[in-house]
C-alpha cells in the first residue's frame, strides 16, 4: 500500500479481509476508498443505494425497507442497514436462518432505536415494503458448498411476488444477479437494479470528485 499511494491520487481497495481498508488507511496518507473488504462493508454501494432510493421514490426519511437474501456474508446490506439507520428507516431482514443479519450489527442498530424485524417469509412484510433490498447468496464465502446447495434458490422474486408487492416501491439489488431475481421482473417499472448502476457511475464520480477536493 505504501508502495501504490507514491503513484496515485486515491487508492480505490477491495480486499477479501474484513476490516483491510481500515487497516490500509491507518499507513497511508493517501485517501482510500473501501470498495468492498471482505464480507465487512460496502460503503460506496450504500451511498449509490440511498441516491437510488431517493431518485425513485423522492424521500428517504421513514421508509420500511425489507433485506432479503444472504445477510451474513452480504456486505452491501451490512453499510446501507448502518446509513439507512439516520433516516428513521425501519428494517425488515428476510434470510435462511444460516444467513442471518449478524447479531452484533442488529445490537448496534437497536441501540440507536432502529425498528428491526427478522424473518424467514417474504410474504409477512412485502406488503409494507417501500424498498425490496435482494442479494444474492455469496458462494464465494462458504467454507462447505453443501451449505450454499441448501440455500442458494431460498428466494426467488418472479412477476407473481411483484403482483402482491406495493403499486409504489422500489426492487432493487447490488447485482451481480445470480436467479434470486427471475429476468421476467426486469420489465416492472418498479425493478430498479439498472438504474441503480447508473445512480453509482454518478455517486462516485462525486465521490472521487470530494476526495480530490474538486467538489
Ligand atoms: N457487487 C456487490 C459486492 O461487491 C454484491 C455482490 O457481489 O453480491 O458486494
């Protein structure tokens, strides 16, 4: 890392370890920007996230907000829990019970009066849901492939659970898309996967533009 930052402005880092962009800054003088450590944090995506919830719905403040997927390993949903939490939202986690939200970032949410709910049925809370969060079950972070076999197809979101979901609300997902959403939803106006890249092409290009102090 010392070696890199004599060549460049900003370091753009992900890394398979929990915690390394932390780690990093600590012997940089360069900025660093977390692109994803590990199955920790994911905190340009929450920024493009929230951007993308506000373009599609035109508020941020109040909104109920359903996770589903893979909460362990998913660091996307680990940063946009944390950010949403400054915007009164509530929280829906929706997983495999061996996927479950981590208990210690649940604690550190409830401590700061977020409302959370856990789960293992969409159909309870899709009703309620302003923002359907999906993910996909990260095979890369099983240490037993049997594991992932027995959760991999847990969730499906087709045309059918769109028709029971809210005429107003937002699909969206960090992708890649793995099957957990089937192609078919990608021509509801409410799925907004695709634009949600586009928001993050915009989002960090503020972003670097900050960090280079051209903002
Ligand atoms: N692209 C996201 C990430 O880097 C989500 C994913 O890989 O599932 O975490």
């Amino acid at each position: 890392m010392r070696t890199l930052e004599a060549y460049v402005d900003v370091i753009i880092l992900r890394h398979p370890e929990t915690g390394a962009a932390a780690t990093a800054a600590r012997y940089c003088q360069k900025p660093i920007i977390n692109a994803g450590d590990g199955t920790g944090e994911h905190p340009t995506q929450a920024l493009l996230d929230l951007f993308t919830i506000r373009e599609e719905l035109g508020r941020l403040e109040g909104l109920t907000v359903t996770m589903l997927g893979d909460l362990k390993y998913g660091r996307t949903v680990h940063s946009l829990a944390r950010l949403l939490a400054l915007y009164g939202a509530k929280l829906n986690y929706v997983s495999p019970e061996i996927l479950r939200m981590p208990a210690s970032l649940i604690e550190e949410l409830k401590a700061r009066g977020v409302p959370q709910q856990e789960g293992s049925d969409l159909e309870a809370v899709l009703g309620q849901t302003n923002v359907l969060y999906v993910t996909r079950v990260q095979k890369e972070r099983f240490e037993n492939l049997d594991d992932y076999e027995k959760v991999r197809g847990a969730y499906t979101i087709t045309t059918e659970t769109m028709s029971r979901a809210p005429e107003h609300m937002v699909l969206m997902h960090p992708l890649p898309r793995v099957g957990e959403i089937d192609i078919q939803v990608d021509h509801d106006p409410r799925a907004a996967y695709f634009r949600q890249v586009e928001y993050g092409l915009y989002v960090r290009m503020a972003l670097l533009a900050m960090v280079l102090g051209k903002a």
